[in-house]
C-alpha cells in the first residue's frame, strides 16, 4: 500500500515538462545567436581588408610617347600609385621607377630600374648602350639582356608590360620581382 500512496502522490508527466525544455533550449539558440552575431561582425570589419583583392599589378599611366626619344634611348620615369596595404591608403605615392625606351612610333618597351642580382637600382650609361649597376658591376644590353657573361645577374632586367592608351599615354603594369633568383618570382 504503501507503493500505491507512493505513485498516487506523484502526478503524471505533464506536457510542461517538455514544454520547458523546448523555451530554454530556444532561449540558450536565441541567446547564443545575439553574442555570436556582434562578434562575427567585428571579426568580418577586421579581415575585411585582407580579403580585397590587391590593386598590385594593375596598369599605371606613367607618361606620353611625346616625352621619350625617338632614337630608342632609354629615360628613366618614376611610377606613382595609390598605394594600399591591409588598413591604409596613400594616394599618389611613389610605388618604384622604370625605363622606357620607344620602339617605333606606337611601341614601348619598360624595364623595372631594380638589378635581378642584389636589388641595386641600375643606371643607364650612354657610353656603353647599356645598363650598368653600381652595386657588382652587373651589365645589361639596351635590350634589358645580360651582356656580359661573367655579370652576377642571374637574369637579364625585368621587362613589363606596355600599354599605349588615348592617343599616347604610357601605361605600364608595374611590378616587383624577388632579386637572386632565375626565374622571375613576384613579390606578393
């Protein structure tokens, strides 16, 4: 009897019971949701910039063809770009230099001023017709090519590409390449 007392004051499973498990479960999602949402937010304004794809490699105007000789001598243009890292922007700073040389009256060839060997910036010597860098005598043809066997280059200079625009303009799309090295590897 005194089981059946036992079980008769115990009431029977009540709707309630899972009623409320369900409004604290939906309260812990809801609740969780509401800090995770914020938090998700922040981290997404932070690693914004990082996700952007970079504006490196793109064509920069640097000149016209009015302004490089007709006879092929190279001159020396100093490239600026607005420049952006991850957080920051700088309009119109220097982003490095080129020499351009024409090749006919809508053709232009660019080389980047940094010798392949050690990162030296090469100069143009007119006696020689040639490039020359100051830094270990590396030697390179008016062609931007290695011109004497015994230079350090690993490489001949680095040529980049030419796009002549509105009736003249000089583009070039500027970029960076590791120095010591063969191949040519960009910096990133």
């Amino acid at each position: 009897m005194h089981q059946d007392q036992t079980r008769a004051n115990q009431a029977p499973p009540t709707p309630d019971g899972r009623r409320g498990f369900v409004k604290k479960a939906t309260a812990v999602v809801l609740g969780t949701l509401s800090i995770l949402t914020p938090v998700v937010s922040g981290v997404m304004v932070v690693l914004d910039p990082l996700r952007r794809k970079s504006e490196q490699n793109a064509f920069i105007p640097v000149t016209s063809l009015r302004s490089l000789p007709e006879d092929g001598l190279p001159r020396k243009f100093v490239v600026t770009a607005s420049h952006s890292d991850a957080w920051n922007r700088n309009p119109a700073v220097p982003v490095g230099a080129v020499y351009l040389r024409r090749l006919g009256p809508k053709a232009v060839q660019a080389f980047n001023v940094v010798c392949p060997h050690a990162g030296c910036f090469v100069d143009f010597v007119p006696a020689r017709n040639g490039y020359l860098c100051p830094c270990h005598s590396s030697t390179f043809g008016l062609d931007g090519k290695i011109s004497d066997p015994k230079s350090p280059s690993p490489r001949g200079l680095d040529e980049l590409q030419v796009d002549i625009r509105n009736d003249g303009e000089v583009w070039v799309r500027f970029e960076n390449f590791l120095a010591g090295h063969e191949k040519r590897i960009p910096v990133a």
